[in-house]
C-alpha cells in the first residue's frame, strides 16, 4: 500500500474476508467499493485502502481500470502480516469466549483487568467488547466495567436449547403460513454445497457457527411470524459462545451441510412434511455430536 494501513483499514479488510466466504463468493468474483461501502456501512475510501491491503496479501486480485476479485479465498491475508491487525483482535475474542466456557472469567470486570489480563491495548479492547456487546453477551456497566450476560454454559443447558429447536423449527415449517421461496432455498443450497465442498477446509468456527444459524434463520422467516423468527434467533444468541468452544471437525460439517441440503430438497419438491422430519433429525443429531465434544471441554475447567 505503501503507506502503512490504518487500524480502520485492517478491521475492514477482515470484515471483507468473512463477507467473502460467508457469501461463497469464489475466485473471480467482483468486489465493488460502492457495495462494499453499503454493505459496510462506511465511506469509499477506508474501503479502497482494505481492498489494497487484501490485494497485497494476495487474497484479492486487483485489475487495472476493472477493480478488485477474489483470488484465493481460502487463505489467511493476515498471516503473514506483522501489521497490528483485526485478526489478533479475533484471537482476544476467543480467548474471551473459551475463558467465559471454562467459567475463568468472572461475570463482571474492569476493563484495566481485561487490558491487563489479554495484553491489548484499551482501544483494541473496547473494539473486542464492542463486538461481543453488539452479539448480545455483554454490555457495559456504569463506570469502566463490563458485564457478561448469563448464556448457556453448560452442557445440560445446551442440550435444552436443541431441545427447543427441535421442538421449534419442524412446527413453524409445518405451520400453514409457512411458505417455501424456491428462489432463496436455491442460494442457501448453493451456500452449503460451497461450504461442502471447499469451504469447510478454511472458515472459521465463527463463521461456520453464523453460516449454519443463516440457514435455519432463513428458513424461519418463511412463516413470516416474527414470534418463530425472534424466538430461534435468541436461540441461536444464547448457543453461540457454546459454539465458539468448539474445535473444528471437518467431517461434521460436511455431515451437516449434507443434512441442510437434504431439507432444502425436500421443500424445493414441495414435500413440506418430509423437510420437516428431516431438519428435526438433523437438530437432534447435532445436539448428540455436540454434546459429546462439549463434555471434554467442561472437564477442563
């Protein structure tokens, strides 16, 4: 670039990333700064310079007088940087979420014990809590502390949550105001197939964990009942610091993208009854997995 990237450039360079593979955008596709800029909810100009910085790290390809593509998606573009860069904020949110898991972090604290604690800088630190607040599982005291919200953290709470889903999502899609948008279902199928079949090798837990609540999120909102809706996306809110605990298993999510495909067929067919089934199946089998992988980490606490 040049000139050394701004901290604002870098956190948007990583929020590109995960937009990247998220969408399953693949090699050649076209980034645009008016997009990204919307998307993003900031000017053109922080944008370019992420475009570059990317572009640098050989993640994005740019082309004269055409703009920027993607070019190897599956990469890390901040690896190899020594720039102070979103990524290491990355690493200071997990730690928080896996110390939250293992109930080594109390559930009010100052930000001078979380600065001292994860050795990161007071901004970068309130970037981090900015992010955890925004999800739902913290927020700020009165004065310079923070508290984390009372979340599932056990695995007997994780299991009543699966519980609930199962419960939950085959009845909405039963529901007679469900009604299955052909044209969607195909960009989710098309999403799993990516994630399938190359995407699984590079994404994150994260962003494994916000693919997969995308899916059934989606599908809720064919009830059009904003009840179902609220109800399993505050589901999804109170699992996800569970799922962050969880190393990834390659295998697994194939299996599940496999058993999302298998659904989204079923409603493509019109067979409603079987979708239904499917995806009651498909919860209850990942609350059997995931318990067990959950139990081995409880242990370490």
């Amino acid at each position: 670039m040049g000139n050394t990237p701004s901290a604002l450039q870098i956190r948007l360079a990583e929020k590109i990333v995960s937009l990247v593979r998220m969408e399953s955008w693949q090699t050649g596709h076209h980034l645009t700064e008016d997009a990204l800029s919307d998307i993003l909810v900031t000017s053109r100009t922080p944008v370019r310079g992420a475009l570059i910085y990317l572009a640098e790290a050989d993640f994005l390809e740019r082309r004269p007088q055409k703009g920027f593509y993607v070019k190897n998606p599956e990469i890390n573009p901040f690896e190899e940087k020594n720039d102070i860069s979103a990524a290491d904020e990355n690493d200071i949110y997990q730690k928080i979420a896996l110390d939250r898991l293992k109930h080594t972090l109390p559930d009010t604290v100052s930000m001078s014990e979380l600065v001292r604690r994860y050795n990161i800088s007071r901004a970068r630190m309130l970037h981090v809590l900015t992010r955890i607040a925004s999800e739902g599982w913290a927020e700020r005291r009165s004065g310079n502390g923070w508290a984390f919200q009372t979340l599932i953290d056990n695995v007997d709470a994780y299991k009543e949550n699966y519980l609930f889903r199962a419960t939950l999502e085959p009845a909405f899609m039963r529901s007679e105001d469900f009604y299955p948008d052909d044209l969607i279902l195909l960009r989710l199928k098309e999403k799993q197939e990516f994630v399938k079949n190359e995407g699984y090798k590079f994404l994150s837990s994260i962003e494994f964990f916000q693919i997969d609540a995308e899916f059934h999120e989606t599908l809720a909102t064919m009830t059009g009942n904003r009840f179902f809706i609220r109800a399993l996306k505050r589901a999804n809110q109170l699992r996800r610091l569970m799922e962050y605990g969880l190393p990834p298993d390659h295998k697994f999510i194939q299996r599940v993208c496999l058993e999302h495909i298998a659904v989204i067929n079923a409603l493509l067919n019109k067979n409603i009854k079987a979708g239904a089934t499917l995806l009651k199946n498909h919860i209850t089998k990942g609350m059997i997995f995931k318990s067990h992988s959950l139990m081995s980490i409880a242990k370490e606490k």
